[in-house]
C-alpha cells in the first residue's frame, strides 16, 4: 500500500517508451512517410510503407534510447529531463544499450532484407551522425552543433523516399533541406528557453556561448533561409499552386514568431516559437502531401 507522498510505480515497459523518445519519433516519422507518398504519383505498396516504416522507426527509437544513455549527466542537470527513466534509476544503462542495440539491429535488418540496402545503408547514418557524432561529439564541442548535426536528423524523408523508389532524387533532397534549414531556429527557440540549464550543463549551445540577442537574430536570419527554402518545391516543378500558398502562410507566421522573439522581451515567446515550429513542420509536409495528390495550376 502506498502513502499519500510515494509516487506510484510505473510498469517497466513505460519506462522503456520513454526512452525511445516517442514524440520526437513521430514527427520524424510523418516526414518519412510522407517522403514515401511523394515518391509515387500512386499508393505506395503495402509492404513497403509497413515493413519501411516498422524499420525507420525502429531505428530512431534505438538512436533516441542512445542518446539517452550518451546524456545521463546532462538529463540529470535540467529541469526537463530529469524525470527520464535512466535518471530516476528506472532502467539502468546496460539495458538501456542492449534495448538499443536490439532497436537498431532489428531496423537494419528489416530494411535490408524487405526494403533495400540503400535504405538500411543511409538508416545506418542517420544513427551514427545522430547517436554518437552529434551526441557524443558536437553537442559538447561546438555552439553549430545542431546546425552541423541537424543533417542526421533532417534524413527521414529521404530514407521514406528511397524506401520506395531505391534511389537518391533530387526531390528527396529538397525535403531533406528543409528539415535542415528548419532545424536551428526550431532548436534554438528552445535553447533560449534553457539557456541557464545548458550553462549549468556545460554545453555550448549558442545562448550559452554567443548571448541572447545574438541567438535571437541567428533565429531570425535561419526563419529567412527556411521560408526562401521552402519555396523550392515549387521553383523546381516538384509541387504545385497549393504547396506555394500554404508554405507562404506558413513561413510568414515562423517569420512573425522569429521577429517577436527578436524585438519583444518577452519570456514566453521563446517556447511559443519552438511550439509553433513542430506544428509548422508537420503542416508544411501534410501540404506537400494534399498538393502532391490534388495538383492545382493556373492555366
């Protein structure tokens, strides 16, 4: 029986969802899977979007558990991890990398066996750049850290797309800049929010390193790049009337957050911007996905 200020417990296979970071996953999982649809003008086949996306997602999940592992000490400093499952002891690090490397070998497997080796090749990438150069290396050396290692986690619809097709196009590439010029201000805006924390942590993110204000505008300049960026689809006859419209609301208002955030001192506009930018990434790749299937041009 427990008192009124024990905790209760959590079953053990929670404790393991977490650490494959789920939320993060998802998102990354919409953009492979919609890299998967705009690779085709028709359905993708059934064993690839199942089987390619049991795979992708198996591999982030193994990528998100190493981090984790890689992070300890610094989950352990900030206030938004330190309810994470190898913070609170509620797995410990031998399991964590087992479950890890069961995550990834499985996903590589799968990939190469029912999907293709370039797919498992490039997944094996994503997981190196991402769990061990970023993790391991970057994060700790450098104030670009998730400029340089934001290519790891900008991948996904490229890996979709080459699920599908087998090949590396020039389209695919285009989404993969997207997610990279997307990344900075998207990481930053929270960085600001946290910059006592990554002090406290000794990690160099660009608040810490580089001050407030000089974050604040790098935001901004990154917002300008994403929305110029994203008008690439369409200047290369990838998308069509609809993708131009929604991408332009959809910068304009990252670029009204980016300028807030610049000129305003206000404490809550940081976070405001990071929860927008998930909402503008998940919002920009449905438009992809509405225009890749319902083209409109002007005759």
């Amino acid at each position: 029986m427990t008192t009124l200020t024990e905790k209760p417990v959590q079953p053990l296979w929670r404790a393991y969802w977490e650490l494959t970071k789920p939320g993060v996953v998802a998102l990354l999982m919409i953009t492979a899977v919609i890299g998967m649809f705009l690779s085709t003008p028709g359905m993708v086949p059934v064993r690839v979007l199942v089987l390619g996306s049991l795979g992708l997602a198996l591999a982030m999940m193994g990528s998100a558990v190493v981090n984790q592992v890689m992070d300890q000490r610094i989950d352990a400093i900030m206030a938004r991890t330190r309810q994470r499952p190898l913070v609170q002891g509620r797995v410990n690090t031998t399991a964590a990398l087992v479950f890890a490397a069961v995550l990834c070998v499985l996903s590589l497997l799968i990939l190469a066996v029912f999907i293709n080796v370039l797919t498992a090749a490039l997944t094996l990438f994503g997981v190196i750049g991402y769990a061990f150069i970023y993790t391991l290396w970057l994060k700790r050396a450098t104030p670009q850290n998730i400029v340089i290692g934001g290519l790891a986690g900008a991948i996904p619809p490229l890996l979709g797309w080459t699920a599908v097709t087998g090949e590396v196009h020039p389209h695919a590439l285009l989404l993969v800049l997207i997610i990279f010029a997307w990344t900075p201000p998207h990481f930053w805006a929270l960085a600001i929010h946290r910059r006592d924390e990554y002090a406290k942590a000794d990690i160099p993110m660009l608040p810490v390193t580089h001050g407030l204000e000089f974050t604040k505008t790098s935001v901004l300049l990154y917002t300008v790049i994403l929305f110029l960026t994203t008008l690439l689809p369409y200047l290369a006859g990838m998308s069509g009337l609809i993708y131009l419209f929604g991408s332009t609301v959809l910068g304009v208002i990252f670029l009204v957050y980016a300028v807030k955030l610049k000129f305003r001192n206000d404490p809550r506009v940081p976070m405001r911007t990071f929860g927008y930018s998930i909402t503008y990434l998940f919002l920009l790749f449905l438009v992809l996905l509405v225009d890749h299937y319902f083209p409109f041009q002007l005759a």
